[in-house]
C-alpha cells in the first residue's frame, strides 16, 4: 500500500486537489475554423476523509492520454473527455474537475460592423459519478455612453428629448463578464459574448478608420446606458440564449473604467435564467 492510500491523521474531506497553470497548446474546433489555443489548465479531484492523498501523477496522464488521441473537438468536448479520464485514474474520488482559460475569437456583427474579436474565455466543467455542471465564462470590452451628462448637456442646448443623442457625453470603456452555471448543458463561448457585446453602448472593435470611428461613436451616442443598465442587459441576454434551462445561474460583473472621474465602478449581479427572462420583460 502506498503512502497516499493511507489513513490520514485529520479526517477531514477535501474537496480539491491537482493542478492550476498547465499549459498546452491545443487545435480546438470552431464556428471560424479551425483555431490553434494556448490553454491555460486546472486539473482536481476531490480526497474522501479517510484517505491521505491522491496519485498526482495520474492527472497530469488523463490529461496526456486525451491529448494523445485527440482530434479537432469544441473546447466544451475536450474538457468533458479529460473529466471523464479524471474519474478513470483515480476510482476512489467521486468527482472530477476541469478547466480551461485562453483567449477565444469570436466574430462580431455589431451597429453595422462585422469583425473578429478576441475575448477572455474560462470554460469549467465539475463532473461526479452522476452528474455534470458546466460553468462558461466570458469577458468582453466595449464602451458607454453616460445618459445623465448627456441629458443634463441636452437641455443646455436647448435641444428636445427625441433629439438629445445628438447631445456630446463622456464615454467610458468598460469590462463586461458573464458567467453561466449550468447542469449537463454546455452554452457556447460565442453565444455569451454575443449578449455580452450587445449589452453595451456599441462594442470595442479592433480595426477602424476615422470614419468608421465617427460612425461608432455616434451610433453609441444614440445607445446611452449605465454601468447597471449593461448589467441587466447581459443578464437578460443571456437567459434568453436558446436551450438555456431556466435554473441556470447567471452572473455578470461590469467594471467601467471611468473617464471624468479618479476612479472606477463595479457592478455585480446574480440570478437565475428564469428570474433574468421574466423580470427582463419577456412575454413568451
């Protein structure tokens, strides 16, 4: 018998143990092809209270052994596979888990611009003897257009509430990310940045020339929104994802990196698909 199959002093449950920061390049499948991905890794397993340790080794082989007879699958697919060889080295723990981060393309059609964007991706799946529970993770940039100042900016001008877009405002970047917990339904990366991107004033957008940028900036002029407006728009965008169960957890934070003032703001919200879908509006 080896050491880590022994009785433990404690015996105390551990939820997880493994690895976080194991790197690999992968070729991952792709609604734009085939794409090449640095992934950034974290392998665990759980400890029942009577054993001392796991086989560590064994997480670092599941992962080699799927990578060995791999082919081109969605990021979603590959991380299931390596749960799944998680369970199979190590038979005494009753759940497995897995994740991946890296930065994900995805193409943008936006206000009348059509572009690939890179966004922030964390895709996780936890996966037990009887169940799975997917969480997808996605971070976008984009920008707002403030409604107070421009309302405010507005009457100054003298001009009328259907025409106070035309007023100038300040203009904030901003950092959306949203986070969808789901049981046994994988959401897609591209679907969640899709709503992330729409909650926004107008999107960042990589390549623009200086009328494209004119035309962005007054296409987001007519958009002004809140830091909270932006996170309730995510929020009900993405309940409204097709195939979403309606108790998925859904989480959005919005950080906007403020222009006028000496500091930022945060805006965090969580709620179920159901709970976003209805307070949001939704008819049916």
């Amino acid at each position: 018998m080896e050491i880590q199959d022994l009785e433990p002093s404690r015996k105390i449950y551990i939820e997880r143990v493994g690895f976080r920061g194991v790197r690999r390049r992968v070729m991952i499948d792709t609604p734009l092809g085939l794409q090449h991905l640095d992934l950034k890794i974290e392998l665990y397993v759980d400890v029942y209270e009577r054993r001392r340790g796991v086989h560590l080794s064994r997480s670092i082989e599941a992962l080699e052994e799927v990578l060995s007879g791999y082919k081109p699958w969605s990021l979603e697919a590959l991380l299931r596979r390596v749960a799944k060889q998680l369970l199979a080295k190590h038979p005494y723990a009753s759940r497995s888990f897995a994740s991946a981060s890296t930065t994900y393309y995805v193409s943008l059609s936006s206000l009348g611009f059509d572009s690939v964007e890179p966004v922030d991706a964390r895709v996780s799946v936890e996966m037990g003897r009887s169940y799975e529970l997917w969480t997808v993770e996605v971070g976008v940039t984009g920008l707002t257009v403030c409604p107070s100042a421009q309302r405010t900016i507005a009457g100054i001008l003298g001009l009328g509430e259907g025409d106070s877009w035309k007023a100038p405002s300040h203009m904030q970047r901003v950092r959306v990310r949203g986070r969808v917990t789901t049981n046994r339904v994988m959401v897609r990366i591209e679907e969640v940045a899709k709503a992330l991107f729409s909650s926004l004033s107008a999107p960042s957008i990589s390549l623009l020339k200086r009328v494209d940028e004119a035309r962005l900036v007054l296409e987001a002029q007519k958009r002004p929104m809140f830091a909270e407006d932006v996170a309730r728009e995510a929020a009900y965008r993405i309940s409204m994802i097709s195939g979403l169960p309606g108790d998925s957890i859904v989480e959005v934070e919005v950080e906007s990196l403020e222009s006028i003032h000496p500091h930022d703001l945060q805006v965090y919200l969580k709620t179920t698909a159901n709970e976003a879908k209805v307070m949001g509006g939704y008819k049916g």
